[in-house]
C-alpha cells in the first residue's frame, strides 16, 4: 500500500547531473563556476566559531539581505534569500499557484521547473522556442488563453544560452497575467558590453520577480545559496508566510554574504569564464561542432549528422576519458551536448579529447 499523493506517486524526481567524487574527471556536466570562491570565502570559515551553531541563526538573513539590496539598488524589502535558487522556485509555486492551476514554461528549459509543477500538481504548458532559441511573437497570448498563473523564464536560457533583452522582459510582464519569474542564474556571464539589467523592472511591474544564485557566479554550487528580487507585495508572503522558519544556516549566511561583498573576485571568474566561452567555441567550430551564440557559462554544441558520431556516443567516449558533459535524451537536444566552460586546462583537455575521439569516428 502507497501513502504517496496520486500525482507524486505518478511523477519522476527531478534528475541531478553526475556529481563523481573523484578529482580526476573534468566535470563540463553542471555549469559549475571552474574558479574558487573569494579569499573571504575562506576567512569566515577559518574564523567561524562553532559555538554559534548553538542558537537559530537570523530568520529572514537580513545582513545578507541589505548587501544584496545594496549591490541592487532595491531595498531590503526587495529581497529574500533562499537556500539556493531551486528553494526560490519551490516558494514561488507554493506561494502564487493553486494545484491545478497552470505554470507556462518554454520547450526547452530547466527540468526541474515540471517537476516542481508535478509536486504542487500543477499542469504546465511548454511553449516551443523558435530555431534560433527565440521567444515566439505569441508566447504570452498562448499563456493568458491557456490560463497560466506563473511563467518561468531563464535569462540567459538554459541549456541554449539564448539571452533575452531588457525590452523583451517588460513586454512580457506587461502582456502577461500570471506572475513572471525571470530566472537569472547564469546572468552574471552576459558580455558587459550589452549592459543588459532588468532590474529596474522591479519598479514598474507588481508581477516580476527575478531568481539570483550564488552557485554559479561566485563559485558556491555547495553551499544551496539563492536569492529572490521583486516587488514587496511578491517578496513579502514568501518571506513571512511560505519559506521554512529557518531556511538557511548561520555559517552559509555568512560565507554568501562574504562572498557577494568580493564583487572584484567575481567579476574577474566571470571575465575568465567569458573569455574561455568565445575560445572554446571558436575551437569547436574549427572541428565543425557549431554552438548556439551563448550569453551563459557552457555552449549548447550541436554534433551534425556528417562527423560520423552521434551526441550520444560522443557523450560515453568523453566519459571514458572522464570528461563530463550533458547530454538530454530528448527531442530538439539529443544531437546535442551542453558544455560547461571550464578551466583553460580543462578545455584544452576536452578539446584534445574530441579531437581523438572524431578522428577514430
Ligand atoms: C536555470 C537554473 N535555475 C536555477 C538553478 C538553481 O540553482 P541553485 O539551486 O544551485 O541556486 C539552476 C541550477 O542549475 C539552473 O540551471
């Protein structure tokens, strides 16, 4: 006998990307940052006494809070923090959309964004993106007719890296009538020179709210680090009504906060990270492995039919050579791989390693 609600005993967990605990592999697979955090990163570990663990630690994370708002240009009424960017997304669905009620979404996306509808038993509608990864002209009308109450959108996209301008983000919080969620954890890879910031739009809409995370951008994937941006009246029932009474221990609170105040540390990752991304994928069309143009920290690699491999076997062969990269069994991405920028080193490796494996195709 199954105690398990209907919709969870019918729904698949949401399926992580290979964490190998080995140092040898080279992990391209999570769109991890390949750089280490800040020093300060260290410092509070080193200085962190662990007799503080004895009481509960700051409810709502205010000192994180105000440095985020800071750094923002909102106030802390603006923000909450949560236990990496996937606690936001659960907290969103909880707080704004009634099981049964619909949450719009792109085809492809982020795959734990069904799951989490599966959970709260929520349908969702998939709106397909364009050849180039683009938004349809349609996409917010197709959500209004089919009654959605939250569209999750990631800026720039995974797993393309397709980014969606300014422009595009309050037009569709405008059209839309469901609350809109832009997810931005891979924004801090986008070439500077766009002077892409969406921010401001909180100001403007009372249906936006932006998804940040620490995982990526300042190197902290382990240590479940996120934040949420928008109007108070979103912000305000997630903080004080939906989130877990303690969502977020003292010592993470303490090393994001560290961590968000290295801006300098940051940038020069994701300065790195960039400068990588345009190398890489210059070297791989050199090898006729075309990428879609990418605004995020990997490159969605297309593996045409004509280099004799499919994405598939590709996938094994790097794994052989304990090279990790993603590949989705899936329509529209199963000739593909999505591949995290690494380290030169790391790249350099991948890169040696399809040449061999191309030439033995
Ligand atoms: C599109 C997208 N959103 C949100 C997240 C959540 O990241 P985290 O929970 O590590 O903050 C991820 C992680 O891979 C992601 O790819």
């Amino acid at each position: 006998m199954s105690f398990e609600r209907d919709n969870i005993q019918r729904m698949q967990g949401y399926a992580s990307g290979e964490q190998p605990e080995d140092a040898r592999t080279i992990k391209l697979n999570t769109n991890e940052n390949p750089y280490p955090p800040a020093p300060a990163v260290n410092r509070v570990i080193q200085d962190f006494d662990p007799v503080a663990l004895r009481r509960y630690p700051p409810p709502t994370a205010d000192t994180f809070r105000d440095v985020a708002a800071a750094l923002h240009g909102v106030s802390r009424s603006n923000i909450i923090a949560t236990r990496g960017g996937d606690e936001l997304l659960r907290l969103i669905i909880t707080t704004f959309v009634d099981p049964g009620r619909l949450i719009a979404m792109t085809a492809p996306t982020y795959s734990l964004y069904p799951v989490l509808a599966q959970i709260q038993d929520c349908p969702i509608l998939q709106i397909p993106l364009q050849t180039d990864w683009s938004l349809p002209s349609n996409f917010c009308q197709q959500a209004n007719e089919a009654g959605a109450a939250l569209t999750l959108i990631v800026n720039p996209h995974a797993p393309t890296g397709h980014l969606l301008d300014a422009a595009t983000i309050a037009s569709m919080a405008a059209q839309l009538d469901s609350v809109l969620l832009i997810d931005e954890a891979y924004i801090d890879f986008v070439d500077p020179s766009l002077q892409h910031d969406c921010l401001d739009l909180v100001h403007q809409f009372d249906n936006l709210l932006f998804l940040r995370t620490l995982s990526k951008g300042y190197s902290l994937a382990g240590l479940r680090f996120g934040y949420g941006i928008g109007t108070a009246s979103l912000i305000t029932p997630m903080l004080e009504k939906t989130r877990d009474s303690y969502n977020l221990d003292l010592l993470s609170q303490k090393i994001a906060t560290a961590a968000l105040l290295d801006q300098d540390h940051a940038r020069q990752s994701w300065q790195q990270v960039r400068l990588e991304r345009q190398r890489l994928s210059e070297a791989l069309l050199a090898m006729d492995l075309t990428s879609a143009p990418s605004q995020a920290n990997f490159l969605l690699v297309n593996v045409p039919v004509t280099i004799g491999i499919s994405a598939a076997s590709l996938y094994l062969g790097l794994k052989q050579k304990h090279i990790l990269v993603r590949y989705f069994d899936q329509p529209r991405l199963d000739d593909k791989l999505r591949i995290t920028i690494g380290t030169r080193t790391e790249n350099d490796q991948l890169l040696e390693a399809l040449t061999q494996l191309l030439a033995t195709a």
